[in-house]
C-alpha cells in the first residue's frame, strides 16, 4: 500500500515536475542523430534521477528507523501530515517567495555547463543533481519516506515516488514544447489533491488504528524494536 501511494504521489505530482523542470528537461541536447540515441539520454537522466531520490530515501529512512526504535514514529507521522496541511494555506503564495527562487535559480545555473556536454553520462550526473532541486513534493516524500520506520522501505519509497514521475517527464522530453504548454494550466488544481491524500494517509498512518496496509499497528512495531536492545 506505501509503496502504490508513493507511486501515485509521484505521477499526481509529475504535472508540478513538468511545470517546474519540465523547460529543464526540454533543454537536455540531443545525444545522437536518431530516435533511440535521444531515447537513452532521457533514461539515464531519469535514472540519475531515481538515484538522488534512493540516496535521499537511505537518509530518511535511516532516521525514520532510529525514531521509530525511540517510540515516536507515530507522533513524526502525525506531525508531517499536519505540516503537509498547513503548507497547502501557502501554496497559492509560495511560488513567489525569493528565498525560494534566488537558490534554485543559481542551481540551474551551476547545472548549466552539463547542458554542454553532449554524452549518456552527463545527463545520468545531470539528472542526479536535478533531483537535489528544492521540491516541496521530494520534501512530501522524505517525510513519508521517514514514517515508513525502516531504511530499505525509505529507499523503496523514494524510488517509487520517482518512478511515478517518469511517465509524464519522459513523455514531455519525447514530445516536446506543445505539451509543456497545456500542462501548465493544470498543476494548480492536482497538486493540492495529491498533497491532502498524501497528509491524510501519514495522519491514518500515525494515528496507529490497526488497519492493515491503511493505518497498521505501530505501537507493536516500536515495543518490538526496543526489545531487541
């Protein structure tokens, strides 16, 4: 079940990728004359890119475990649902936010010099340091990916989050512009959606019911973890 909700968070929110990133991944230059060349450039950039988020996914569940053995993963799951929530009253404003913009701006433009290179492995090395863009939706995901209590369903989570983006990013490479364009109209009103789902699922989550899959025991969880020591 976390691991079909981290997948669908990712391609809900791959309309907000293709809005964001989406000029990004339009500018990757082609790698070689013909369809299959430009075909294999797309994947090793989304393969970089699944890499960073299984990286970031070692990081979170890593710490996920280590609350979960302290007895406070519910109380981190509760708290990142109840965050999500409040965060989506900034949502219509957050775009704007300088703070927010001036870094990503300087990013893109360090990643600039890889856009040179015409080559498989500097659009895999481009699409890793892609994935370290600041993303509220990657934000969404670590924190679930740190509810989940465990290192190796962090890393599966992030991964398929990302996985869950490709469809839509690799269709926009492949397309082009025209797509991009109809895409942008649309973000505003799927992203808030995904968002909720997402919060309300870590809130069940915390909420520890004894719904299998939905929202399972982890009080069970915790005793046991702190009787291994």
């Amino acid at each position: 079940m976390e691991l079909l909700t981290a997948f669908m968070l990712g391609f809900a929110g791959s309309l907000h990728c293709a809005g964001m990133c989406g000029p990004i991944v339009l500018a990757l230059p082609a790698i070689g004359p013909n369809r299959a060349t430009q075909m294999a450039g797309r994947l090793a950039y989304h393969g970089g890119r699944l890499v960073t988020y299984g990286l970031l996914g070692v990081v979170f569940g890593v710490l996920g475990q280590v609350l979960s053995l302290v007895g406070v993963q519910r109380w981190v799951s509760i708290g990142a649902g109840m965050l999500i929530l409040l965060g989506l009253f900034a949502w219509p404003r957050r775009e704007g936010a300088g703070f927010v913009a001036r870094p990503v701006a300087r990013l893109k433009w360090a990643l600039g010099a890889l856009l040179k290179r015409r080559s498989v492995g500097s659009q895999f090395l481009f699409g890793g340091l892609n994935g370290l863009l600041p993303c509220g939706l990657v934000y969404v995901a670590c924190a679930a990916a740190a509810a989940t209590g465990a290192l190796v369903a962090g890393v599966q989570y992030m991964v398929m989050f990302g996985l869950g983006t490709v469809p839509m990013m690799l269709g926009l490479g492949l397309a082009g512009g025209a797509v991009h364009a109809r895409l942008q109209g649309r973000v505003r009103r799927v992203i808030p959606v995904a968002l909720t789902l997402m919060a309300v699922l870590l809130i069940l989550r915390g909420l520890s019911l004894g719904i299998p899959y939905l929202s399972p025991d982890l009080s069970a969880n915790a005793g046991q973890g702190r009787c291994c020591h």
